[in-house]
C-alpha cells in the first residue's frame, strides 16, 4: 500500500468514529476537487480516501463492521467512477459521513 503520511499503527488508535470521519474528510476533499474539475487532486484525493479505507478494513477491532466498511469502499468507488451501480449523491455521502465526525467529536 502506497504510504500518504500516516501508518496503520497510528491508524488503529483511532476509534471507528474518528477514522471513518477521516475518511470522509478526504473523500469530500475528491468531490470538490471533481466540483472543480481538478481530476489529478481528485484522484489524488481518492488514492488517500482508499487507503484509509482500507486501513480501517483491516482493523480487527472492527470485524463486526465489515459490511458496511466494504459497501461503503464500494459506493464511493462506484461514485466516483459515474455512479453505475447506486444512486448515490454527493450530498448523501457527506450526509453518511458527517455522522462520523459528530460522533468524533461527541466521544472526545
């Protein structure tokens, strides 16, 4: 896995909570970077939204999670690649994701 300043040690301090509200912060750093139709800083972006992904994936702390981790990889590369197999919008990702960052920031 490509390294993007972060390791899997650090990673796994994080609750649940925070690393999925990470990974919507850079997720929706790829939407604007699409809204401004910027498609290397979105790729870029979208490389950094996948590997936190997967970082959180292979966190064993959240084996009970799994399926919705997996399908939330899958909606969002399903997005950013037209939106083929969900119709998923920009806004009802932020929406998903923004309940992370609450959650974060209520378990501080």
């Amino acid at each position: 896995m490509k390294n993007f300043g972060f390791s899997a040690e650090n990673w796994s301090k994080l609750s649940l909570a925070e690393q999925m509200g990470n990974i919507g912060s850079e997720a929706e750093r790829a939407m604007r970077e699409r809204e401004k139709k910027d498609e290397l800083a979105e790729q870029k972006a979208f490389d950094r939204t996948l590997a936190l992904i997967d970082l959180t994936l292979a966190d064993e702390r959240f084996r009970h999670r799994l399926k919705e981790i997996a399908r939330t990889r899958e909606v969002l590369c399903d997005f950013f690649q037209g939106g083929i197999n969900f119709s998923v919008s920009a806004e009802e990702l932020r929406r998903y994701f923004f309940q992370f960052a609450l959650a974060a920031r209520a378990g501080r």
